[in-house]
C-alpha cells in the first residue's frame, strides 16, 4: 500500500480508514502486507511502536538533481508502516498539517517518486502496487516509463480513486523533475494531458491509463463517475478503460465498531439484547444534557463539508424538534465560515433541551452517538462509499439518507425495496431538497412513534447487515490475481 494516510496514525478522512482495514483483511487471508507513507510532523506517534530506521542516505532523483531521504519503519496496530522523511529545504511533511499548502503536487508527487526508489533500492518487489487517490497518482505512471526498465518489470499496480472531485494536477515541469523526461509524451490526450487544459498534467488520468486495475469506492458511485458529473470530467477516461474499472464497497472495521465489546459506550448490547441500546440512549442524553423523554434521537455524524448536503442538516434539526424528536450533531466544518454559521446556530439553540450541537470530532463521543441514537442521517449530495451509514447500522442505528453512491448499495428502504422484508435496513429520498429529506424523516418517525415492535424489527435488520471488511478483502484479493498474472 502507498497511500497518504493511515488510521490512525495519519488521518484525515475516511481513506485512512480503508488503508488499514484493507490491509489488515488482507493479512487476515494471508497476503503480506506493507505500507508506505509520508513521515509527518504531525503524526500520532504514540500510535506507532517499534519506530526505528529502516534506510539512511535513501537517494532520490528528483529535478535534476536528488533530495536525502530517511526510511523508518514501525508497527501501527499490527500493520507494518514505512515512514519516509525527506531531507529538503522545503520541509515537505514538517507543516503542521497533513494538507492545505501551494505545493501540494510537488509534495506528493515526491513522496510518490521516494517509495518506488525505496522498493527498488530495498530490493522489494511485491506483487501488487496498491495506490490510494490523486496523492500518489504518479506511481504506476513512473513505474511503468522508469522503473519497470530499472529492475521492476513484473510489479503491477492496483490504483483505488476515493474522492473524483480531487484529482492533482501541475504542469509539465513537475513530470520532469519526477524523471519523466519527455513531458510532451506524456501530456497527451491519452496519456496525462487534462482534457480540459491541454497545458496541465492529471495525475488521476495517468493512474486510470497507466494502472493494471482502477477501482472506487463503491459500485454505484462507478456508475456516477461514468455516466454523469460525479466524475468531474474524468467519465471519458474511464469509458476509455472500462474493462479494468469498477467498484468495490468499502468496508469498516468490525473490531472498533462493535456494539458487544466497546468500551466507549454506556452498555455493550446485541440484536439479541436491544433493550440494552436504551442505557446508551439516556447516557447520551446525560452526556449532552437533553432532557429525558420518549422521543427518538436522530443524529448526525460527520464532516461539515458542502458534499454532505448542509442545507439539509440544518433543515432536518429543525424538522426533528418541531416534529416529537431530539437532535444531536458531532462534527467539524471544512471551512472556518462553516464551522461560524455551526456555532451560531449551537448559541441559537444553547438553551433547548431536544438539541445539542458538538462543533469538532471526537471520536470516544461518536461511538456512544452512534450507540444512542435511533437514527442517524446522511443527505449527501454525492457520496462515493459512506461509512457513517455502516458504522451506524452496525449499532442497531437506523440511517436515513440520500439515493447516491455507496449510500444506495448499502441502505434498503423499509417501505419501497424489492428485498425481502428481512434485508430492508433503512429509508432512502431522492431529491436534494427539503421536501425531499422530510418526507424519509417523516416515514422514519411515523414508524418510531406508530409501531415501535417494527421498528426494533428494522434496527436489527441494520445489525444484521455484514459491512465488514470480509467482502470486499475477497474482492480485492481477486482483482489482484487477476492482473498479476497479466
């Protein structure tokens, strides 16, 4: 694996998430395993153990010239991680922060550049290249014009795109100085050339051309990519490659998100004991100061990004209070105005007792929310995978969400599916509006409050549901004997 992130020693977002639970998956079915990343400032180091120097003096060409690099290695909760330092004045990875600067190509394309040098010089030659998002797009670009004729002929890459909307672009001198000496080879229509500016290179067009196998996140969202604007431009390269293209459902990881032994909420419980999820609901309560009363608890768990549908959130809050429900939110904004207007509508509400507001993550308070909720929403505006719907469900947590991407593979809804009565574990709104998510809320509150036994029915659908990682693990161990005998 070569990636940008890691859980949790280096995460952002949910790819640091897929990244450890593949590859743990992957141990699991006995397959070797290492990781490569960035060795940041700003890792979590007490999550890693047995840190230690794996290479000094790694050399790396870049520009005409090459940047010193040290290679250390050490254990993130089991899995063996690689941690590559750059020596250089442009401190690459000693920022303070993982992303967010002018130089983000030139810092990743580098890193890119310094884990094949390492594979090679290392005399690793693993049997599949495993690639995450536009961060380290270059590698199958580079392994296949430089590397393949340097002494790493039979390697082949799996490149997986997390998020289209990202997909890393520089201009022609950056692919010179990664060693791509030709650049106008390279910038060609069919090749990196972006097809909307002729002068710029893609990276994620180069991994779709370059890559053995191309996969995302989930399979409808590969058909969004394909077939309308969720690919941001990249539909006609994948239509080009579509034969090595799908999508995999992500997965998550069954041993921190297990309502039977997590230690971060109020009472362990199974489908078999669901009375015990109420404990968890009057924890929470107790934990936020909502007033007890019978009353469902919709929650909502996340990112506060304009992806996830904003205008929505704040519509369902509103809707749930004035509608026999309280209303929990446990989230960041990706932008400082967003987090404001969260703060401001959290002093707004400060003194209502069906409402709290938690503006920052914190991940001890997201299991006990996922614990004690009865519902929980996701009214994205696209959505590649989804892993709140999972983790929910997983805590007898019903979702209500929109009919988009990985959200549309994993949530059935309780009144329309043509699935049995058993595997229906949710409801689903098409339109991106607010008449839209009322009328799932409404469905979802008129069960609570009309039919309790069947909505215990439909909670424990969700905690029968297997999102785990064992399927796609299987699916991805396919993908890669398929194309290593290629």
């Amino acid at each position: 694996m070569v990636a940008s992130e890691c859980a949790p020693v280096a995460k952002v977002g949910g790819l640091a998430d897929v990244v450890f639970g593949l590859s743990r998956e992957l141990e699991i079915r006995g397959n070797a395993v290492e990781i490569i990343l960035p060795k940041y400032d700003c890792m979590r180091y007490d999550h890693v153990w047995g840190m230690q120097v794996a290479w000094k003096h790694l050399a790396v060409p870049w520009g005409g010239g090459g940047i010193d690099c040290t290679v250390w290695f050490g254990f993130v909760h089991g899995r063996k991680c690689f941690f590559i330092e750059p020596h250089c004045r442009e401190g690459f990875f000693e920022r303070g922060a993982f992303y967010g600067f002018s130089d983000e190509a030139d810092r990743f394309a580098f890193f890119t550049k310094a884990a094949l040098e390492f594979m090679l010089k290392s005399d690793k030659r693993p049997d599949i290249i495993h690639t995450h998002d536009w961060q380290t797009a270059l590698l199958p670009v580079l392994l296949y014009e430089v590397y393949a004729h340097a002494g790493m002929p039979h390697q082949r890459v799996c490149h997986t795109i997390h998020n289209f909307k990202h997909q890393g672009v520089a201009g022609s001198h950056l692919l010179w100085a990664a060693g791509l000496l030709d650049p106008g080879k390279y910038m060609s229509g069919d090749r990196l050339g972006d097809d909307f500016d002729p002068n710029t290179a893609n990276f994620t067009k180069g991994a779709i051309a370059y890559s053995n196998f191309v996969t995302t996140v989930s399979p409808h969202h590969a058909w969004e990519a394909r077939h309308s604007d969720q690919g941001h431009g990249l539909g006609h390269a994948l239509f080009m490659y579509q034969d090595k293209f799908r999508g995999v459902l992500n997965g998550i990881d069954y041993e921190m998100w297990n309502p039977e032994i997590d230690r971060l909420i109020a009472h362990p419980f199974t489908a078999a004991g669901f009375e015990f999820k109420r404990t968890n609901t009057v924890g929470l309560r107790h934990r936020l100061m909502l007033q007890e009363s019978e009353k469902p608890v919709i929650a909502y768990v996340g990112r506060l990004d304009p992806q996830k549908g904003l205008h929505l959130i704040r519509h369902a809050l509103f809707h749930c209070i004035h509608n026999g429900a309280q209303f929990v939110l446990l989230g960041s904004g990706s932008e400082h105005a967003i987090n404001h207007d969260f703060h401001q509508l959290k002093y707004h509400l400060n003194e209502n007792p069906d409402c709290h507001l938690e503006i920052g993550y914190n991940e001890e308070l997201a299991h006990l929310v996922y614990a004690g909720a009865d519902f929980v929403i996701v009214p994205s505006a696209f959505e590649p995978c989804g892993l709140t719907q999972m983790i929910a469900m997983r805590y007898g947590t019903v979702p209500v969400v929109r009919s988009v991407g990985g959200l549309r593979d994993t949530v059935f809804d309780w009144d329309h599916s043509d699935r049995p009565r058993s595997e229906r574990n949710g409801f689903l709104f098409e339109h991106l509006d607010a008449g839209g998510i009322e009328s799932a809320l409404d469905r979802a509150l008129g069960l609570w409050h009309g039919n309790r036994a069947a909505f215990e029915e439909l909670a424990t659908n969700c905690m029968a549901c297997d999102y785990s990682w064992n399927h796609p693990g299987r699916e991805y161990v396919s993908i890669y004997e398929h194309i290593r005998h290629k």
